[in-house]
C-alpha cells in the first residue's frame, strides 16, 4: 500500500508564501506522474497541478499559473508545490496523488489518481 504524507500547509497572510512536500513510499517512485489537488470549503476537488517522471513535463490550473511551481525529488521520493502570492481564494486543503499506471502523462482527472495524501490545509488571510 502506497503512502502519501503532505507537510507544509498552515496560515499565511495575503501575498505570502508557502511551499507543500509529499513524501511517498511509493519503491518506483519515479515511474509515476505526481499531482496535486485542492478542496476549499464547499468545493468540490480541483486539479491544481502535475509533473511527469523526470519533471519534463508540468501543468497547471489556471488559477495557479504564474503562481504555483510544481518539482519533484525523486531520490527523496517527494514532491513539492511552491506557491506565491497566495489570496484568500487559495484556502483549501491540498493533496497530492500518484497516477494510477506507471509510465502515464499528465491528467487533470482526479479519477487518473489511484493514492491520495491526507491533505494540508491552507489557509490564507486577507
């Protein structure tokens, strides 16, 4: 059973920054796509952001574009999410997930997504 373990999350005001880790116990760890996730209160979950294997490879929401930098340390199994200038629509709890298959590209479905995370919330103050 693959485990997810996020860190990082907490309370920043407006403009701040923060940077996510996910850590995996995933053994191949580097033969999946990683992703991340969001669910603020009464929302339903959203794509936030994706990198391939080797990190050739990234996508993100539009609500993160120029914002939000997704990264990857294979060696440590882990994987990050840089976000600056924060707003208050940012508030969520933040996941990250490994793609179901080996080997498979980004996808912006969370049903591509076999293993979740806990979550981190995220909150940011006005």
């Amino acid at each position: 059973q693959v485990q997810l373990a996020e860190s990082g999350g907490g309370l920043v005001q407006a403009g701040g920054s923060l940077r996510l880790s996910c850590a995996s116990s995933t053994r191949s760890f580097s033969l999946y796509t990683m992703g991340w996730f969001r669910q603020g209160p009464g929302k339903e979950r959203e794509f936030v952001a994706s990198i391939t294997r080797y990190g050739g490879e990234t996508r993100y929401a539009d609500a993160g574009k120029g914002r939000f930098t997704i990264s990857r340390d294979n060696a440590k199994k882990t994987v990050y999410l840089l976000m600056n200038s924060l707003k208050p629509e940012d508030t969520a709890v933040y996941y990250c997930a490994q793609r179901r298959q080996q080997y498979s590209g980004i996808s912006y479905s969370s049903d591509d997504y076999l293993y979740w995370g806990q979550g981190t919330q995220v909150t940011v103050s006005s």
